[in-house]
C-alpha cells in the first residue's frame, strides 16, 4: 500500500467515494420510483431492488446484531492472531451466522424455508424429475412461455444442474424447502472462505487476514439467504481458490478439480461463464507455475469438460437453452424492464450489496492500479484479481441480461469486490458502516424474489 494510506486527504478521499456510491443509490431510488411509479415498467415495488417497504424485527434479529457486534470488536484482532486454518473455520462460522440471523428476521418460514418454494423456484418442480435423463431431454422445449408446461424462471433462466441440486437433495431425504434454504446458506457461508485462499495464495497472508472481516459481514449475506446465488457463489469461488492454489503449488489434483467445479458453474447458470475473466486474472498472476507445467492446463481442462459431457450425453443442449432463455428473458419483465435505467441502477444495487466500505476499496484500487510502483507486489496483485471481479460485473451489466434483482443473480461476482476492502484504515468505522446497511435494509426491507 501507499505510505499515506492513512493520512486524513486519503482518508477524506475514501469518504468521498463512500459518499458518491451513497448518491447513486439516492438516485436509482428517486428516480426509479418515479419511473416505477408513472409507468410501471421497472416491475420491482422498491427499485432498485426486488422488495417492499415493511419495517419489521424477528427471532434472527438479536442474534444478527450480535455478530455484527462481535465481528466489529474483535474481527479485526482475531483476524490478525488467529492461525490461519482457525481463521478459516471461524470466518465460515461467522459468515453462517451473520446470514442466518439476517434471513431469520423474517421468521424461518418466509426467511429460509419458503424461499426456495415459491412459484418461481426449483422446488416447484421436483417431481418432474422423476426420469432425470428424460427431463434432460426434453428439458429445452419446456424454457419458452408459450410451450407446454414452461419451466418456472428460475428453473428456465438457469442450466439444470441448478435444479437437479434439489432434485438430489430430495432423493437423499432432504426434502423440503428448509433442507433447501439450509443447504443454500451453509455451502454459501463457504464463498468467503474461498476467497480469503485465493488472496492469500496469489497476494499474501496479511492483505487476506484484513480482508477477512469485510468478507464475513457483507451486506450482501442479506441475499444470500436464502438464495440459491449463494450456492453458485461458493461453487465458482472454490473453482477459482483451487485454481489459485494449482498454479502456485504446481498440483495437477488442485487444476483437475477447479476445472471440474469451473464445468459445474457454467451449468449452474448461464452468466456465470463471465467467471473465466477471474480465472484468466488468476491464471495471469500463476503464470509461471503455469508455463512451468503445463500439465496445470490440461488437467483443469479435463476436469472442465467432464459436467459438460455428462449432460450432453444425457440429452440437454446447453447452446439451444441459452438461445431459447434470451428470448424467454425478454418475453418476461426482461422484455418491459428499461435498459437505460438499470445499466446504471444495477450499479446502485451493487453498491447496496457490497457497502460503502467497498466503494472507498475500490477508490483505493484504482489508486493501485494508476500509481503501481509505489505500491508493494501484494496489493498490485490483488488490486488486479479484484479489478478483473470488477470488470466480470461490467460486462454483466451492458449485456442486458441482467435487469433488475442484481442483488441476488451478482452475489457470485460481488463477493470479489470485498477483499478491496483490506486496502483500508480504520477497519472498525468501514465495518460498522457495513453492518448498519445490512441490518437496516433488512429491518426496513421486505426482500424477496
């Protein structure tokens, strides 16, 4: 980091950022409801995000202010004392904690166990998947809204490996939407572990150890749980730790597997393939592992083709889904939803997702990025990971796939955003900050999807 990082024109810098990030989110909500309100076209009731208004408190609310409590007095320390596999294990418990005491202010049944059983959700479509390679089969001629017996959006806005989690889940005796919303939760709690490897792989132990904090009480574990995101999040975050940990540990298992996790995302969802520019981040940071054995790369690439192949074979074409959920996109509230408004909207949720401290980060990394000499090899080095998460975001958002409920759908990209967050003074005032924004939008906020 530059020697100032601490002096109060930075530091005032920081707030300025912090304070323009505040100022797109006044904005997209000012003039959403304006538009929302005259034209109805927005199709969110609190733009812009997917909720309503409806300040509430619940049985989630004093075990979330807790956390937050606790993660603000001692986070920081225990980051910096803790051995780093105890680190690991409790910033994976504190991030569950943090995610389950926020959805539980809605109570567990609209919190956690109803969520993933609406009628836009997988669970409504279980027993359909009674044949599995048959439903794989036939599995595109049901994504249209026109076609017979059209697949709930989220079942046809995603791949099926997305709705066969459930499907197996149930098989195993898990049924139900509290197995689901618990499953969704826990595996997604271990996102923020990935990421803590992979900065600390690729940019060093201590920018990772001050990154810890902000990855465990992100505002955006609100929409983590309970979602089904959170669960991609982890699966694509693990793909891109194993392949941080491959390149520099020179292991053909580490690239096998990350190619093999890297396959599943993209059959996860269908914008998860924008994944890669990270992966190309870190394969760019390893290089010299990589051109050292290349051996690296074709076991990644053979564990990337192994989900593909398995469901090609079974029938579902994942080119034709795509092609197919474009068009059911914009038969739906994508088709209505103004582009000219949530290209830079969804920016306001993402705001809204990761926190003004985010905003301050990713000054910071900017600052690293134009001024690289005077920075240490660390912090250039994650200034470019977090960089590559940023541009992943933005090529995103001008696709126009993506309008609207970005808050959720981006969780996979936005929890690359917070190690920016290690770059900062003052770590305690940036949390606080944190946990008042989570805790207030879901005290004053009816969230749902």
């Amino acid at each position: 980091m530059p020697h100032d990082g601490g002096s109060p024109r930075v530091l005032r810098r920081d707030l300025y950022a912090a304070g323009a990030a505040a100022a797109l989110v006044a904005a997209a909500v000012l003039i959403g409801r304006r538009i929302q309100d005259a034209d109805h076209t927005l199709r969110v009731d609190w733009p812009p995000l997917l909720a309503s208004w409806g300040p509430h408190v619940g049985p989630g609310t004093p075990a979330a202010v807790l956390v937050a409590v606790a993660t603000v007095a001692y986070g920081p320390v225990l980051a910096d004392r803790l051995r780093w596999r105890a680190l690991l294990l409790a910033a994976w418990a504190t991030s569950l904690a943090w995610t389950f005491g926020l959805a539980l202010i809605d109570g567990w049944q609209r919190g956690v166990a109803v969520r993933l059983t609406t009628r836009h959700e997988y669970l409504q479509v279980i027993d359909r998947f009674h044949d599995i390679p048959g439903t794989l089969r036939d599995f595109t001629h049901h994504i249209l809204l026109h076609s017979p017996d059209n697949w709930p959006a989220h079942v046809a806005g995603h791949p099926p490996a997305a709705t066969l989690t459930f499907v197996l889940l149930d098989r195993i005796g898990l049924r139900g939407g509290g197995w689901a919303g618990t499953w969704c939760v826990t595996v997604g709690a271990t996102a923020c572990v990935a990421v803590l490897v992979t900065v600390r792989t690729l940019a060093g132990e201590g920018l990772a150890r001050r990154a810890a904090p902000f990855l465990v009480l992100a505002p955006a574990a609100v929409w983590a749980g309970t979602s089904a995101d959170a669960y991609f999040a982890a699966v694509s975050a693990w793909a891109v730790a194993l392949l941080a940990l491959a390149v520099t540990r020179n292991s053909p298992a580490a690239a096998g597997a990350s190619g093999l996790l890297f396959g599943l995302t993209c059959y996860l969802s269908y914008g998860l393939t924008l994944i890669a520019l990270i992966a190309a981040a870190v394969l760019w940071l390893g290089r010299h592992g990589a051109r050292r054995r290349p051996m690296l790369l074709v076991a990644m690439s053979a564990g990337a083709t192994a989900v593909p192949a398995v469901f090609t074979l079974a029938g579902f074409d994942w080119w034709e889904a795509y092609r197919l959920l474009v068009t059911r996109y914009r038969q739906g509230a994508g088709g209505v939803r103004p582009y000219a408004y949530w290209v830079w909207a969804n920016l306001a949720c993402t705001v809204l997702m990761t926190g003004l401290a985010t905003a301050a980060g990713l000054r910071r990394t900017g600052t690293v990025l134009l001024r690289r000499h005077s920075a240490d090899r660390g912090t250039r080095r994650l200034a470019l990971l977090v960089t590559a998460a940023a541009l992943s975001l933005l090529v995103a958002d001008l696709s126009g796939m993506s309008k609207a409920e970005t808050e959720r759908i981006w969780l996979p990209f936005a929890l690359w955003l917070l190690p920016s967050c290690a770059l900062l003074t003052r770590p305690r005032a940036w949390l606080v900050a944190q946990a008042t924004l989570a805790l207030l939008l879901n005290h004053l906020l009816r969230t749902g999807w």
